[in-house]
C-alpha cells in the first residue's frame, strides 16, 4: 500500500513530511486550489530523498506549462485532474509517469476508463466536485467494486483518521495506494505531522492485518 501525501508547499513543511518517507509527496499548480504552490524552492525539492516520488499535480494545462515545471522541478510523476484526453495523457509519458484523477461518484461509468489503455499508467479515483479535488468529502468506496481495469488507482477524498482503518475492507487487486491531503493539515498547503504520523501507523497495520 503505497502512501502519498498532496498538496504541499511550505519548505519547512516539506521536509518534515519528507522525514516520515511517503512514497509520493504531490505539489500543486492549478491556480483555484488553496493549495496552489505558485513557487517552489528547488533546493528543498532536491533534498527530497529519491525513494519518493515528486508528483506535479495540474488540471487542464497546457503541454509547454507541463513540460517546463517538470523539467525545472524534476518531477517523477504527472498527476492530470481535469478533463484531459487520453492522447493527452500518452504524449506525457515519455516525460514522466502519467496518474490520470477521476472524480467518482455513484454514477460514475468506469467503462469509459477503457479509453486510457495505454494511456495512462495508474488512475487516482477522488470525489467528484466542481473544484478538482481537495473537497475533504469522500465517495462509496464499494463502487470500486465496479473497476475491472488492470490499471492500479490510489484512492482519494476524504480520506481522514476517522475512516483509514476502513480501508483493510476494500479488497481490489489494483488497490495501489492512498492519497492524504486536506484531512491532515493545520491549515490549506501545511500539513499536520502528528497527524500523518498516525496516518502512517494505521496504514501500516492495515497491510499485515
């Protein structure tokens, strides 16, 4: 079960959540979000050790905006959360691994994620809202069921101390990971340590139960 934490952006607050060793650690440049980074300081992203994965988070940019952040902040993962094609998607690849989000609710048609075949290497399944994540809400997570893709997904929204340990019940193959995000933080962007410690703690429980 792989852990990523979103939407980060404080220096000091990078390196603390560093510390604890997620496997991914996400950065947001979408301009609405609470959470937007605006500038990054790259020397504190380079301290990041290279076990985790720096995931640049975008919604509905373009491929020049996409391919110069990553290339400034050497960013491992490309994180789309828009409405972006799956051509979109593929002609990223060779720049960085490409997770497509999809906001899921109980009408949600998985079918449709055929389309991403080769397009996409891993799917993040959010709540569905008009502001591309970060709502704190989660969905019925027993429409996963419903994936019959072999493409793994993290699961997002709402994700919180109070319904982590629920996540041992989900029993899907492509189950990859979960994303942390606006449950564990102090305030939008800075993120509660002591709260991802024990986010930490009950992941890891919920692996070797």
């Amino acid at each position: 079960m792989k852990i990523k934490v979103c939407g980060l952006r404080d220096p000091e607050n990078i390196k603390a959540v560093s510390a604890l060793n997620p496997d991914y650690m996400g950065f947001i440049f979408y301009g609405p979000s609470p959470r937007f980074v605006d500038e990054l300081d790259i020397e504190t992203l380079a301290a990041i050790p290279s076990v985790i994965n720096k995931t640049a988070v975008f919604v509905n940019e373009s491929l020049e905006t996409i391919n110069m952040l990553v290339d400034k902040y050497n960013f491992d993962f490309i994180q789309l959360h828009g409405d972006e094609t799956p051509a979109f998607c593929n002609s990223l690849r060779d720049k960085a691994i490409v997770i497509k989000a999809l906001g899921v609710n109980n009408d949600f048609d998985f079918k449709q994620l055929n389309k991403y075949k080769n397009k996409a290497d891993l799917f993040l399944f959010d709540t569905k809202t008009a502001a591309h994540g970060g709502s704190g809400i989660s969905f019925d997570w027993n429409i996963l069921n419903k994936y019959e893709l072999e493409i793994p997904f993290f699961l997002s929204g709402g994700l919180s101390l109070d319904n982590l340990n629920e996540i041992k019940d989900i029993d899907h193959p492509q189950f990859y990971g979960v994303d942390l995000n606006s449950k564990f933080e102090v305030s939008p962007g800075l993120k509660d340590i002591e709260k991802l410690e024990k986010a930490f703690d009950i992941i890891k429980q919920s692996i070797y139960k």
